[in-house]
C-alpha cells in the first residue's frame, strides 16, 4: 500500500512520462514548412487581405459614428458610470469637432476630414461595434494582430500563411510596410512557435519614409551562378545535418527561408520599382503631393503586392492617432495623410478585379473616449468600443453592422471582440478558426485561442 507521498511522486513521473510521450510525437509528426498553396477548409471568398493599420486608436466618434446626442449634451457629465481602468483623468462629454454627412446609396455618415473614402461607402461594410480587452497601446497592438494580449503568439498573417501557403512561391506570404518598432514591435508580425517561414518581412519600419523603405540586401554583388552553389551547398550540409537529427521545424523553416531569399531576389526589385506606373495612376495615389506622398506609396505597393500574390499585407500609418491633446487639427492631419490614397487603392482594386478577393481592413488598436482630455482637445483610449471597415472579398457592401450607444462610449449591440473579427476574416479565406491549429508545447493553439464566433451578417 501507498503512503500519499510515494503516490504523488509516482503520479508525477507518469505525468512526465506522458508529457514527453506527446513532444516526442509532436515531433515526429512535425512537418516541412513551405509556401506551397494548401487547400482551405471549405471554398473561400477571399485570397488575401490587405490591412490599413492606424496606429494610436482613430477616434470612431470623429470618423464615421455619428453621435448628434453627444452634440446636444456636450460638456456635461456622462450619465453612466466610466471605465474603471483609464489611461488618464477625463472631463466631460465632448462633441465633434468635425461635421458629419450622409453619402452613397447607403447614406453612410462620414466625417468631413475623409471625403475621398466617403465616395466608396455603398462598396464598404462598417463594423461599429468592435472592442477589445486591453486600453494600453502595447497591449492592444498585440491582441489585435496575434489574439493575445498578454503572451506571444503567432500574427494573424503567420497564420494565413500557415493555413493556406503563398500564391507567389518568390515572394513571402506576408508583408509588412514600415511597422512600428514600438509597442510590441516585431512580436506583432513574428511568428512564435510557428514555423519562421511564417513570419511577416518588414520593408522598413516606422522611422523610414515609404520611399526608401526596401527589402534590405535584395540586390547582392554576388553573381547569381556563385549564389547558386552557394545555395546548393548549404541546403546539402542542412539536409545531412537533418538527416542525423530527424525532423527539426526550425532548421526546415531557415533553409526554405535562404531558399526563399534567393528567390526574392529575382521578383522584388520589379515589384518595388513604380517607374512603370502611368502619370494618371501616381496622381491617383497622391503620391505626387505631399501630405499624401509616403501613405500613397505604400498603398500602391500594396497593390503591387497583391497583385503579385502575397497573401497578407499590412501598411501602417504610424505612430499618429493618440490624441490625447490636439485632437481638431492633428485627426484632420491625419485624415489627409491617408483618404486619398487609400480611396485609389480601393478604385483600383476594383477596375482590375482584385477587389473581388481581396479584403481591405481599416482600423486601429482601440477607439476613443466621448469625454474630452487636453483641456477639451483630445480624448483617451477606448478599448470598449472602436469602428472598422471592411472591402472586397465577400464582404456586405453598404452595410453597417452593430451599435455604440448615444455617446460611442461601449458597444451595446451585436458586439465584435478581436477574436470574432479573426475567426470571421479566416472564414473568407476558406478557414475554420476551430481547425487551424498547431501543436506546440503539447497543446494545440489557435489564433482565436478559445474563443471567436463568425459574425455572418457582414457576410455576402
């Protein structure tokens, strides 16, 4: 008979013996990471997503979520209890100070400071009820883009590229154009523990003008038959190195991904080089004036890239919507920076046909508050409640989806978390959210994790 002590350890090392049982099977089910296409789930309505990211949190109130209550009602108290977790004080209700008018078929209220995205509203569906978990910027980047916002986990493009390979064997399935490096930086487009073929390829970062943000070292000195040995070389020695150590994910994902930089070399320079563009396409994009230039070239690249058959890519408009303070001047500023580019990027998705499956996803990081910061100038995080909008790929056009009450404090009405907007966006690129999984530290992971629930009514 068994004393508890003896018991407990015995239990434990069966445990154990258990555990390693499942890594050792992990690993030997493991499988080579490529970018070759795999079969969705069930048949997609998207091939790609390009997503627009305004990094600091857009305020949904000054952009597109009309709110003539908070007009009528401004500098008084809010009726209803705040956040308990804020940034910083805040005051009382604060109005607009931008005007709002209806536009399209849809009579979608937008903002004055975006009159160029205006004219696509009957082509675009608003989500106005999105929120998260987190009111810090670091927090909330990382459960946008990963799913979590306190673990490191892989980007919802390390995912797709995971789930469905890359169109374009020459090019990576995922791109980034000039991300932060801060609040989270490249935890927010790596891959974690999936495969590091997966990963996002940043072309520069937030600190580089568009025009010289480059795949780094795209262009070697090398001749390319030297490079070619070189090549051969390397994948030889790897692969004998495999052949003594059986299946190892991380040696299998660095020789796809010199394989893959060899072979980048041979598509990219064309693909980042706009002098073949018409004069009327350049003007298009704003990237002949100023304020428009760096945010039209990226949206162009963007283009460019899902036209060549990239599977995620992401632009980020960074680090320029926290209005805190300055909010009248600095969201118009912002507004103009980016309307017009991002209204030719739409135009020209459309006339070439890519806007079929290609999704465009607008948004940032949370929203803001309806009580004033900044000696009524500015406002504070709001992670209870943000607007997005969606084009293309199978998305309900001229629609908006989900309510904030009067002031666009909270979402009250068929609420959107981050892991619905995930489970929802692999759903029109043909995965089940529940199945796409990978086993790593013997459990399976998901990018929902445990939660996420389609929301088809945004669906065609």
């Amino acid at each position: 008979m068994q004393n508890r002590r003896q018991l407990l350890k015995n239990t434990a090392v069966g445990f154990g013996s258990l555990a390693l049982a499942g890594l050792m099977e992990q690993n030997s089910r493991a499988e080579e990471p490529n970018l070759r296409v795999r079969e969705p789930h069930f048949p997609a309505k998207a091939k790609r997503i390009i997503f627009l990211f305004m990094h600091g949190g857009p305020s949904q109130i000054d952009t597109f979520d009309y709110k003539p209550q908070l007009e009528k009602d401004d500098n008084k108290p809010v009726p209803f209890d705040k956040p308990r977790v804020v940034s910083a004080p805040t005051g009382n209700l604060l109005k607009s100070p931008f005007k709002f008018s209806q536009h399209g078929e849809s009579g979608m209220w937008v903002s004055e400071i975006f009159p160029h995205i205006a004219r696509h509203v009957d082509d675009l569906t608003f989500v106005k009820s999105v929120h998260g978990s987190n009111s810090r910027h670091g927090a909330a980047l990382l459960e946008l883009h990963t799913g979590s916002d306190t673990f490191i986990r892989p980007s919802m493009g390390s995912w797709l590229g995971y789930g469905l390979g890359n169109e374009n064997q020459n090019l990576p399935c995922y791109i980034t154009i000039c991300p932060s490096l801060t609040h989270g930086g490249a935890n927010n487009w790596g891959s974690a523990f999936l495969p590091a073929l997966y990963q996002g390829t940043p072309i520069g970062n937030a600190g580089t003008a568009s025009e010289n943000a480059k795949i780094p070292f795209i262009k070697g000195s090398t001749p390319t038959a030297i490079q070619q040995l070189e090549q051969r070389l390397l994948k030889e020695i790897n692969s004998q190195h495999l052949q003594q150590t059986g299946p190892d994910s991380e040696l299998e994902s660095r020789i796809k991904s010199f394989e893959l930089a060899f072979r980048l070399q041979t598509e990219a320079p064309q693909l980042q080089d706009i002098s073949t563009e018409t004069a009327e396409t350049l003007e298009m994009y704003g990237i002949n004036n100023g304020p428009t230039r760096d945010f039209g070239l990226q949206c162009l690249m963007a283009r460019r890239f899902a036209e060549a058959g990239v599977r995620f890519i992401q632009l980020s408009h960074s680090y320029k919507w926290d209005q805190h303070g300055a909010l009248a001047s600095a969201h118009r500023s912002n507004a103009m920076e980016v309307d017009q580019p991002i209204s030719a990027l739409l135009t020209d998705l459309k006339q070439r046909g890519l806007l079929e499956d290609t999704i465009v996803w607008w948004g940032g990081e949370f929203g803001r508050t309806p009580v004033s910061q900044g000696g009524r100038d500015g406002r504070d995080h709001n992670p209870h409640a943000c607007t997005m909008f969606f084009a293309g790929g199978g998305m309900k056009p001229g629609i908006q989806y989900g309510e904030t009450d009067e002031y666009g404090y909270y979402a009250v009405e068929n609420k959107v978390h981050f892991h619905d907007l995930h489970a929802t966006l692999l759903h029109q690129l043909g995965l089940d959210h529940l199945k796409l999984t990978y086993r790593y530290a013997g459990r399976d992971f998901r990018l929902t994790d445990i939660h996420g629930e389609v929301v088809h009514d945004i669906l065609s």
